[in-house]
C-alpha cells in the first residue's frame, strides 16, 4: 500500500512499510496503518539520538520469529531501537510486535494501540506466530526494578511463557543484546537513566518442538549473555 507524503512522515520508514506483505496489518485488528507510520517515523527520529550502532540484522528471517533481547534500563528506548533496527535494516523488513509478560496489565493510549504498540497477550502472540509474523520479548520483564544503573549490562533469569510460544509453534528464536555504553543524562548510582545504546543481534536457532522451556530459555539466556562481550554472571531477582 502507498500512503500520502506528508511532513511528519519519515521517507525509508513509508517505504519499509510499503514493503511489508500485504497480511501484516490484517493480522491485528484495530491496527491503523498511516497511525503505524506516524508513530515509527516519531521514533526513528528517538532511535537517532539512542542508537549508537546496530550489526547482525542480516540474522533476522522470513516466518514466525521470537526476537529475545535483554532490557538495558527502564525506559522504552531499548525496545524503539530493536523495532525501528528490524524495521530499517534488515531485509526483508520485519515488523516487530512486543509480546506482554502473562501477569502485567498497561493502560495503553489508542493511539499507541493503532499503531501496534500495545504490548500483545500470549494468547495473541500464539495467533502472530501460528500466521507467520515477528515478536519482540524482554524475558527478564518489561520492567526490571531488581536493576540498578551499574547492573543494567547484566541479566536477570528468563521468564519461561515466550519459550513455551516458541517452543508449540516452532518458531525462529533471535537473541539481540542491547548494551547502554554512554548516560544520555549523567550517571547515578540506583536508577538507571537512558543511555545510548548498542544493539547486536545474534545468529537465529529453531524450536524444534520437542524441547524444555527451561533448556531453551537457559540456551538463549547464554547467548544473549555472549552477545554482552563474554558478560558477567547473572543476577539474582530481588
């Protein structure tokens, strides 16, 4: 589909929209493409001043993907950059939707929700992978308030319900670490404050389907950890 130039709309965002197959917006209901196109257009313009670098979006495959990345701190810029990364550079673009942890509940503007922002349910994200389609998962939480600002490179245990998804659907796993190198705002010692960020984005590997929650989570957890340069060890959830 060709949506109207107008001058909130970033050129490379409508065109990496226009490339998408024609299912993808099908797919959610209530998803408003020109609000889609609006909104990533705003956040290419956050993920200019966020991301540092981003390499390995080569990794990321045709069908059913479950990108699985670490959170860097508590704010969303983490989350923008990995979408507009997908997005931008790799090819084909994929169109990234945040998979919700079973037991958070966000208010969500209809805006955001029009633009497939609204973090979706596992029971929607089922219906993503069955059709084909990419999610984006933080198995360490949404949020991660066990985090302080020297602990934001490190990781916390995996949640185990985006792997059990992968897992009944077969779907690719993507391990993406996202690194904070340089405090947009300063340094302070408890919260962590936004940062530029580095994004690397590992080779893929499959469900098969026969597999433990825990062995996947545990094998995605290293990877992710590796991706960290080597990475210290883990965190224990306050």
């Amino acid at each position: 589909m060709r949506f109207p130039t107008e001058p909130a709309v970033d050129p490379e965002i409508a065109e990496a929209i226009d490339s998408l197959p024609d299912g993808e917006f099908e797919a959610m209901p209530g998803l408003n493409p020109e609000q889609t196109l609006r909104f990533f257009s705003l956040a290419r313009k956050v993920y200019r001043r966020t991301c540092e670098q981003a390499t390995g979006l080569h990794h990321l495959p045709m069908g059913p993907i479950l990108v699985v990345a670490n959170q860097a701190g508590q704010f969303p810029l983490d989350a923008i950059s990995i979408a507009i990364a997908s997005l931008l550079y790799a090819s084909p673009p994929r169109l990234l939707r945040l998979l919700r942890p079973g037991s958070s509940r966000f208010p969500v503007p209809a805006a955001l929700t029009e633009a497939g922002i609204t973090p979706v349910t596992e029971v929607a994200g089922s219906t993503l992978l069955r059709e084909g389609h990419a999610l984006l998962s933080f198995p360490e939480g949404l949020l991660t308030p066990s985090k302080i600002a020297r602990d934001r490179n490190r990781l916390l245990p995996f949640a185990l319900e985006p792997f059990r998804l992968a897992i009944q659907h077969r779907a690719t796993l993507v391990p993406v670490a996202v690194q904070a190198i340089v405090p947009l705002l300063g340094t302070v010692n408890f919260f962590p404050l936004p940062s530029r960020l580095k994004i690397t984005v590992g080779e893929p590997i499959a469900a098969l389907g026969d597999e433990r929650p825990e062995g996947l989570a545990a094998s995605l957890q290293a990877r992710v950890q590796r991706l960290l340069h080597g990475g210290p060890p883990l965190l224990e959830r306050g």
